[in-house]
C-alpha cells in the first residue's frame, strides 16, 4: 500500500493552505482522513484494502475521488467543489506546481458540526416542516437516480446477511445471533422473486446507500444527503425503500418514531409504492443490523443492544389494520392521523393516506399547492377516493397498516373504506367539533394541503353528517386532548 504519513502531515500543516493562521481540525474515520481549513474541508481517502473497498493505490483512490465528486454532486452540489491533487515538488509537497502527484483529495465546502442532522435531532432543532423538505428531496432524488437493474438482487442482500451474521456475533448473544440470520435468511428466500421483479422493474437505482442522520446536513435551509457510497454497487445500487430504510431506523434509534413514521408517509405521498411495503420488514431489519454492528464497533454498547433488538422485532411485524379518520374540515384529521401512526403496525408505522394529498397528486402538483374549486366536483372527488382506496388496499395486502384521512361525510365511501380492511382489522373514527373552532382552524393554517376555507366550513355544517357507526371522538379541544380520548378508545 502506498504510504501516507507526508501527505496526513501536509494536510495537518496550517501552512499548506496558504494561511498559516488557519486553524486545522482533523476528523478520521475507517475510509478517510477529513482535514478542515478554513471555509474548506478536504477528504484523504486512506490506502487500504477491506473486503469491502479497495484504496491500496493512487490510480484507485483517484477513481474514487471522481466517483465520489459524481455521486455526491447529484444531492450537494453545492457541497462538493472538486478533487484536487497533491504533488511532490523537490522535498515538499504541494497542491499547486508541476511535480509528480502523491494523492487526491475531495475537496468540499465545508458548514458547522452543528448541522448535521444527528446533532440537530439530538439537540431537538429538527421540526416536521424539515422532515417533509428531506422527504421530499429524497424522492425527487430517487426519481432522477440511475436505474441499475443488474444489482440489488437475492445475491446481494445476501451478501450484507452474510457480513452483518460474522460481525455480530462478536458483539451479541450467539443464539439470538443465529437466530436472526436465520430468520433473515428466510425472509431473503420467501421474497426473493418480489425482489428480482423489483430490479427489472425499475425500483433498483443508484441509491444513496448510507442514507442516515449524520450524512444529511443542513445549508441555506435545506436538507442535504451527503457522503453517498462511490466504492461498491453492491452498497450504492440497491432497492429504493431499502436506501430510505436506513433514515427510518436511524429515526428510530435517536427516538423520533413520529419523524420515522412522517418520513415513510410523505415519501410515498410523493413516490406511491406500496407493493414495496412487503419488503419493508427485511430492509427495516437489514439495515439495523448494520447499524447494531457499527455502533458496537464504536463501544456505544447499549445503542447497539437496541439497534440489533430492532433488527429481530422488524422481522416479526404485527397484522396489518385500516384506522379511517373522517370529519368535517377543521376537525383536526390529518393531526390525529400523524399522532396515532406511529403506534400502529409494522415499524416505523401506519402509512398515512390524505385524500387532500392525494388530490393534489393526480393533478400532478405538490401538496401544498392550491387548487381551484373545479378540482373538487362530484366527479373528480369519486376519482380521489378510488385512488386513495386503491392504495389503501396495496398497502393492506402487502402487510402494511393504513391510516385513511378524508371527509367521509357519504355512508357509501364510508361503507367502501371498511370495505378494505381484512377481517377485524378496521377502525372508523368519525371527528365531532363546533363550527366556530373549524373556522378557526381553518384560517390559521399556513402551507396545508386542504384548500378548504371558511365558505367550505361553512357549506360542510349543512350537510348534517355524523359518521354513521363510526366511533365519535370529540375532537373540539387540543390535539394531545382528542389523541387522548382516541387511545381511551383503546385504537392503537
């Protein structure tokens, strides 16, 4: 392997950046040394050879260095500048001259410690608006995303079973150990051909592949993903609800099940892909095994305890139910809906379904834009509602609980809904509140979905609806207050 040592000194020395009273911080890990200067970071990749990556040589670490500049420009452009060479002129090196080049670095801009997400998340500085902005980039970005139909096969989930059952048993239990990649295994085989039809079908794409909280940070307000995997398609080419399954457990490791919960729904408010959620369970489970094994390696032994009790708990996931939330515009629906998901179902919980959303979906625009009132006639309202059952039913049928959030003043769509859920499995809650909170409500909100108004408040009172046989919540008080009398209700 080439030898690094001048190069970490030359990156360390203030005086190689041309200011030598900058101050140089250096942040090392497995792959890289990161040496930030100034308003610049500057990533080494170290010479070494894993079973996983390969560095050993200045031609492939120059490689590597163009990849990662590639991958990453496609979530932060912004963030990645370029790749920069370092020469050995006479007995120095330098980046600048003519002499021959000793190595690459990534050079990129470089923002607070304090933007990272998992510092973010852990100092409570992460709101839902900011989880619906980093939803929503990633499913833009798997959109966009390359598709790579020859990788994210059986052999390749495989091969990350393989590698998480040799490195866990060195930390946990070796029973439980077997017992879950066993029981990994066997998930592995039972949706192998939904796995196949998925890579020929187009949902395998060059991913981000490290998709958690402490590679996503925060510039000019925005959420950006950063760091993807450039050295292995078997890590960066997979399945896209198994590179957002990453953010879904790392929500869940840090405590925020209703970010998780949050994160899946508007994912697939704005990417549908129910069919997938049968996988969900697998990939869930695959990537917190990762994840036990990586914090046991860093002796943060309790996380890592959680993290591999997670992988176990994923693969037994609970029957799938349907919760429909009906009521009167301004009843609070879509608050309650986001409250009880977390709680219901197979983690990270039930996909919540918004006939508003969904409206704004099939005529092609983002949630928060507004409609015109032709949008809402009888016959486009009748296209919304089959569409939002639809789903409901591929969501159902692939294992996954669903939360159904709409009027629901007609007893027909409501008798459809039901309809759906399989046996046992269904719960109607039907919302009761004054019309003069409604209008409140209805004029404080900023950034929604609904474009309902006062007049539609209004026009909803004389419609006399009462949810039929549904169970009536009075939801006139706080949110807290009428999630409070929903769990009383025992509707978990």
């Amino acid at each position: 392997m080439d030898d690094q040592a001048a190069t970490l000194a030359f990156l360390a020395d203030p005086a190689s950046y041309g200011a030598p009273s900058v101050a140089v911080k250096r942040i090392d890990t497995h792959l890289s040394a990161v040496f930030l200067a100034g308003d610049l970071a500057y990533k080494l990749k170290r010479a070494v050879t894993l079973p996983f990556v390969d560095f050993a040589t200045l031609e492939k670490r120059h490689a590597a260095c163009a990849a990662e500049l590639a991958v990453n420009r496609r979530t932060a452009s912004d963030l990645y500048l370029d790749i920069r060479a370092i020469r050995k002129i006479g007995d120095r090196l330098a980046f600048d001259g003519d002499g021959d080049i000793v190595d690459w670095v990534v050079v990129m801009r470089r923002f607070p410690d304090d933007a990272l997400w998992d510092a973010r998340a852990a100092a409570g500085r992460i709101a839902p608006d900011d989880v619906r902005d980093l939803a929503d980039a990633i499913a833009s970005f798997h959109a966009a995303a390359e598709i790579v139909p020859t990788h994210g096969s059986v052999a390749d989930l495989d091969w990350t079973r393989a590698g998480n059952a040799v490195d866990l048993v060195r930390f946990f239990d070796p029973a439980a150990c077997a017992a879950l990649d066993a029981a990994t295994a066997a998930q592995i085989a039972a949706h192998a051909g939904l796995i196949a039809a998925r890579a020929a079908d187009g949902h395998v794409r060059r991913c981000h592949g490290d998709l958690h909280l402490r590679n996503i940070t925060t510039l000019a307000g925005k959420p950006v993903p950063f760091d993807a995997i450039e050295f292995d398609d078997r890590i960066s080419c997979i399945d896209t609800l198994y590179d957002i399954a990453f953010l879904l457990v790392d929500w869940l490791r840090v405590g925020r099940a209703d970010f998780a919960a949050q994160t899946l729904s508007r994912y697939l408010q704005r990417r549908p892909d129910e069919a997938g959620l049968v996988l969900l369970p697998l990939f869930m489970s695959l990537r917190a095994a990762v994840k036990a094994k990586t914090r046991a390696m860093a002796s943060a032994h309790e996380e890592a305890q959680s993290c591999f009790d997670m992988a176990a708990r994923f693969l037994s996931p609970p029957p799938a139910r349907l919760i429909a939330v009906g009521g009167l515009s301004g009843t609070g629906k879509s608050v309650l809906a986001a409250a009880l998901a977390p709680s219901v179902g197979a983690a990270p919980g039930a996909l919540v379904l918004r006939s508003d959303v969904e409206r704004k979906r099939l005529a092609g625009l983002a949630p928060e834009v507004k409609l015109p009132k032709s949008a809402y006639a009888t016959e486009a309202s009748a296209a919304v509602y089959a569409s939002l059952h639809s789903r409901a039913r591929t969501a159902l049928d692939a294992g996954h609980s669903v939360i159904v959030d709409a009027v629901y003043a007609d007893a027909a769509e409501r008798a459809d809904v039901a309809a759906l859920a399989p046996p046992g499995g269904f719960c109607g809650l039907w919302l009761d509140c004054p019309e003069p909170v409604r209008l409140a409500r209805v004029g404080a909100r900023a950034g929604d979905a609904s474009d309902a108004d006062a007049d539609v408040v209004r026009f909803q009172s004389g419609l006399a609806a009462d949810g039929g046989d549904w169970v009536r919540i009075d939801a006139g008080g706080s949110p807290e207050q009428t999630l409070a009398a929903v769990l009383l209700r025992q509707v978990k």
